[in-house]
C-alpha cells in the first residue's frame, strides 16, 4: 500500500486547513497543521510528535518523514511557501 504525505503551503486564507481538513474527513487522512503543533493541541500519533520534535532540533526531517510513511496517508498543511524550509 502507497503512503503518502502532502505538503500543502502557501499564504494565509487560501484553504490550507480547509483542504486538510476536507482529506482528513473523507478520505481518512491524518492532518497536522505546523501552526497548532507548537500548543496544547494532541497529536494524532505520539510517533509523529517526538519525531517531528527530534527534526527540529537536529534540522533532519528524515526520521519525521519515515514516521508519516509508518502512521499512514498525511497531510501538513504548512503557512509559507515550502523552498522556505531545507528539505
């Protein structure tokens, strides 16, 4: 079976979260929103949590990224353009 995982970028107000969103409820995706990872908010997957903290503080995404392959099809919905970030 395929995983994927979508980056979906861009300004505010576009309908980032509102496509997220629109996957996550139809199609069983899992949404995370860079916003709201920061907060109190739960994570969906503990995995997804301590991996995407560990790519943080080492600026190494990989482990992030074969965490989202294991937990299913993701969607990151991520507010500025995406060649922001080192990937």
């Amino acid at each position: 079976m395929t995983r994927r995982l979508l980056l979906v970028a861009g300004i505010p107000g576009t309908g980032k979260t509102t496509f997220c969103q629109c996957l996550h409820r139809n199609e069983g995706w899992i949404h995370l929103d860079i916003d709201w990872l920061g907060t109190s908010k739960p994570w969906p997957n503990e995995q997804l949590r301590q991996s995407w903290h560990e790519a943080i503080s080492t600026n190494n995404p990989t482990n992030f990224v074969d965490a989202c392959k294991r937990a299913g099809n993701v969607a990151i919905d991520w507010m500025f353009p995406v060649h922001c970030i080192s990937i």
